[in-house]
C-alpha cells in the first residue's frame, strides 16, 4: 500500500472517476435491460461497460490498456479458476438435493433440456448420455461464449479496479470493496427480476462479496486478469446453465435455489473464507 498521503489522495481520485464513469455508462443498459424487450440482447453490452470505464480512465490518467495484466498466466491457476467454482456448484446442488430443497430432474425435463440443447435428433440417447454431452458442451463451448462477455466486466473489476485499491487498502479491504461494489452494480436487475427482494439482495451479496475475495486471491496469485475471466465464465454456466435443468423444484423451496438462493450463498460464503484466511497467512 502507498504511505504518502498524496499518492493515496490521487489513487482514490482514479477510482472515483473509474466508478463514476461505470455508472454512467451502465445506466442506459440497466434502463433496457428492465424496461425493453428483449432485455437478452442489452445485458453483453452492460458487462462490457466495466472494461470500457477502465479504458476511459486509463486515458484520463495517461496510462497505457497494455499495462493491464493480460499475460496468460501459469496454467496452474487457470485450472484451479475452472474447478473451484465448478466444485461448489457441484456441492451447492448436491446439498439441495440430498437436504430435500430440490429434487433430480426426471426422464422428460432431461429430454426437454436435450431440446433446447439441439441434442435430439442426433440418434438415440438416454437420459445419462443427455447429461454428460450437455455438461462437456456447456462447460467448454458454453464456457468459452461466456468468456466473451465476461470479459468485459474482468477488464473493469480485476484487471483494472482491485490493483488500484491494492494501493491503498489491504488484501481483506480490496476484496470486500470491489465485491460490494460489483454487487451494487446488479441492484437495478435485482430490483426487477426478485420475487423476495430483501433475501435476495442478501444472499446475492453474501455470494458476489465471497466470490471476490476468490477471484481477487487468483488475481494477485497469477498476476494476470485471465483466471478470473475463466473462474466468473465456469461459475455462471454451472450455476445458471447445467445444475438448474437437472433440479425440480419443490414448492416452498424456491428461495433455496439458483443463482440467489440462500444455499449457494451459504457454500460460497464457506469458500470465501477458506481464501480470505489463504491470503492473509500468505501475506498476499
């Protein structure tokens, strides 16, 4: 961290101005997004506003985009960013299952999913086929389609915001800000597609704050942007793309599901921690 007070001054000045001009730029999208239809096509533009925020600022400030940290990093990271979020997927819907919060899907959800997967028609495949190709196409393809609008928002949050408050706040600091401030970001969407808009807020930023204080470990670890862009593209097609086909709902127990559920919120939470406590012993 800087000591001089000026050089803090000046650092916190930059990320003013970077969160000012985010905001800015993401109003209109986030006004598409709930208020035109179809809001599908407003929402890539939206998390390509970080990056463009980080972009604007770096021009203001005289820097040069090459000195974001685009190298690819040790592949040793790059592995774990795609196993950890797949892993507690897995263990979040493993527990709904096994507590009772959700059942397995059956025979014609699978088949159903298989559709809308253009799976059928290419011959005969039971329902544990359906599966394993959907989950190897979705978690490559569909992994790498999500890398492309992701990011746009790792440019802003990773490569661009948590090294300037690197600057001026410790690694426990960096992580709680820029998950908050990430969090916040989503609020017009939240606002609008929640059915219980206080559990909601709650558990989505329980989730969002602990998966910082992942990414950001990752971050600072590979010194590179890419782990995170791999480890926030893994997380959204397992938790929003291949457990959610695969689980009934039972009624009564919807608020325990999903992206927002207070399950996921609770294993990521648990994740969180374990790489909070991480860094500090390894004085990150």
């Amino acid at each position: 961290m800087l000591e001089k007070s000026s050089e803090r001054k000046k650092t916190w000045k930059t990320i003013l101005i970077f969160l000012a001009i985010v905001t800015i730029i993401s109003t209109p999208f986030h006004y598409a997004i709930v208020n035109l239809y179809p809001s599908r096509i407003y929402v890539g533009a939206l998390m390509w506003c970080p990056a463009l925020a980080a972009i604007i600022t770096m021009k203001l400030k005289g820097r040069s985009i090459s000195s974001l940290n685009w190298n690819w990093s040790n592949w040793k990271y790059i592995r774990l960013s795609y196993f950890i979020p797949s892993l507690y997927a897995l263990i979040t819907y493993l527990l709904i299952w096994i507590l009772g919060f959700g059942g397995l899907a059956n025979k014609e959800a699978i088949t159903d999913w298989a559709k809308e997967l253009g799976l059928v028609g290419i011959g005969t495949l039971n329902p544990t086929s359906i599966i394993i190709i959907a989950v190897i196409l979705l978690g490559t393809v569909g992994v790498i389609r999500a890398a492309a609008t992701v990011l746009g928002e790792e440019i802003g949050w990773r490569g661009f915001l948590i090294y300037e408050l690197r600057k001026v706040l410790s690694f426990t600091g960096v992580s709680l800000f820029a998950g908050f401030i990430w969090a916040f970001w989503h609020w017009p969407i939240l606002l609008y597609y929640s059915k219980n808009v206080t559990l909601e807020f709650i558990t989505f930023f329980v989730f969002v704050i602990s998966m910082s204080f992942i990414m950001t470990y990752y971050t600072f670890k590979s010194k590179s942007l890419w782990p995170a862009v791999i480890f926030h593209s893994v997380s959204n097609v397992f938790i929003q793309k291949i457990f959610p086909p695969l689980t009934s709902k039972i009624e009564g127990t919807e608020h325990w599901l999903g992206e927002n559920g207070i399950m996921f919120a609770i294993v990521t939470c648990v994740f969180g921690i374990y790489f909070w406590r991480k860094a500090i012993k390894e004085k990150l």
